[in-house]
C-alpha cells in the first residue's frame, strides 16, 4: 500500500472512533421555559445554558471546562473569562438538567428542542 492510502485508513479509523463516542448526557441547550432557549439575559431564568464537552456558556459568560469529576452528577470546575475558576454542578436526566453554578441554589433547567 501506498504511503498515502496508509495515512488515509488512519484518518479515517480516527474519525470513526471519535465519532461513536457517546457525548456527555450534559450536552445541549438548556433553559427554564422554551421561551427562554434562544435567550441570552443576565440571570438563570432568562438565558439558555449551553453545554458542549468542552464548554459551558450561560448568563454569567463563556467558561471552557477544566476539571470535571464524575459521579451521579458531574462536577466541573469552570475557567470563566474574565471571573476566574466557578464550581458547577450538571446533573442530567433525559431532558432534564439540574445545575448549581458557583454554589447558588440549584435551578432546574429543560433541553431545548
């Protein structure tokens, strides 16, 4: 086989494998009412959560996920910019999500739809 065909299986088998990795039951857009899913105000109830694996994004602003511990819940310590690290609690049930952001009372959120 040719050097290239070689590098192409590779990238190929790569792209499989990564792509059949089951993402994080955290993963989505999240919000307290459905009106609130495109929402970007400066509190839990009036902005969506959006969670992928490596970031979270809601009203207190954009934070990449550095530790993450997981147990029945998953445990995150946020690198917010611009406020530093936040303690964030994401504890997910179907299309339901319990989050705890900077130790506040936790909220219950939706998956958008």
């Amino acid at each position: 086989m040719s050097k290239h065909l070689v590098l192409a299986a590779v990238a190929l088998g790569a792209a499989l494998v990564s792509s059949a990795r089951a993402a994080e039951p955290f993963v989505g857009r999240w919000a307290v009412t459905p009106e609130v899913c495109h929402g970007r105000g400066d509190s839990g109830a009036t902005s969506a959560l959006v969670a992928t694996d490596t970031s979270l994004w809601w009203f207190d602003g954009y934070c990449r996920i550095g530790k993450m511990y997981k147990a029945r819940a998953v445990y995150v310590q946020a690198h917010c910019f611009g406020k530093g690290d936040v303690p964030v609690t994401l504890d997910a049930h179907g299309d339901r999500l319990r989050v705890s952001w900077n130790r506040a009372r936790a909220q219950e959120l939706r998956r958008c739809k």
